[in-house]
C-alpha cells in the first residue's frame, strides 16, 4: 500500500488507544489524516502533534458523520 502526502485517511477514535496509534503510523508516512472523535481536548492535542485536522464526531450521527467529513476534505482535499 503507497502511503504518502497524496493520501487522506480519517481514523475513527483516533484521539486514544489504537485510533491514536493508526493515526500516528499514518501520519509518520506523510499521510494527511483526519480524527473522528468525541474527546475534543485529546483529539485536538493529537492532531496538532501529528499535523492532522480534529473533527468532533459522534459516528452514530449521520449529520456529525457528514460535518467531519466536509471539514476533513475542505482541510485535506479527497
């Protein structure tokens, strides 16, 4: 799998445990990645630390399911 600059990525619970370390991975690869979260303090801290985009997500909401991604893709692109 080519991971770099060109690939966008959300991780779902990516403000702790293995959502944070995908993320990480990810990120250690040039890939730009957004977390979908609830933790708002930790997912921002982690998206700051990586050079990702924190969306406040609770992904049993459609609505908030399709507000991270709009942010995700005005951040990132596709």
């Amino acid at each position: 799998m080519k991971l770099d600059s060109s690939v966008s990525a959300v991780v779902t619970g990516g403000a702790s445990g293995l959502g944070e370390a995908t993320a990480r991975l990810l990120a250690s690869h040039g890939v730009k990645v957004a977390i979908f979260d609830m933790n708002e303090q930790k997912g921002e801290a982690v998206a700051k630390e990586i050079g990702g985009v924190f969306c406040k997500v609770n992904v049993t909401s459609d609505e908030e399911v399709d507000a991270g991604f709009a942010k995700a893709s005005a951040d990132h692109g596709q």
